[in-house]
C-alpha cells in the first residue's frame, strides 16, 4: 500500500506530463484552425491549385 501511495505522491509532483499535455491541446488546436480554414476556403484553394496544375 505504501508503494502505491508513493507512486501516486510522484504523479502529483511529476510536472513534464502536464508540459506534455498542454502541447498536446495546442497542437490539436492548430489542427482545428486548419481544419476550419481547409472548410471555408476549400474551394478557392482547389481553384488555385487547378490554375497552377494546368499552367505547368
């Protein structure tokens, strides 16, 4: 029991896991952005992209 008490004590003071989380939520924040962008400017994205195809 003392083990386990010890182990969750180390969770509690452990500070690079939360260094690692809060990366983890900008990243999928920034990957929302995207995402959001990709939906509105999708179309004008794809248009641009065909004119560049098609002149090379």
């Amino acid at each position: 029991m003392a083990f386990i008490q010890a182990f969750l004590a180390q969770l509690r003071r452990d500070e690079d896991g939360q260094g690692l989380a809060e990366y983890a939520l900008i990243l999928a924040l920034i990957a929302i952005v995207a995402i959001i962008a990709l939906i509105f400017l999708g179309t004008q994205v794809s248009g641009i992209l065909s004119t560049v195809g098609a002149s090379v």
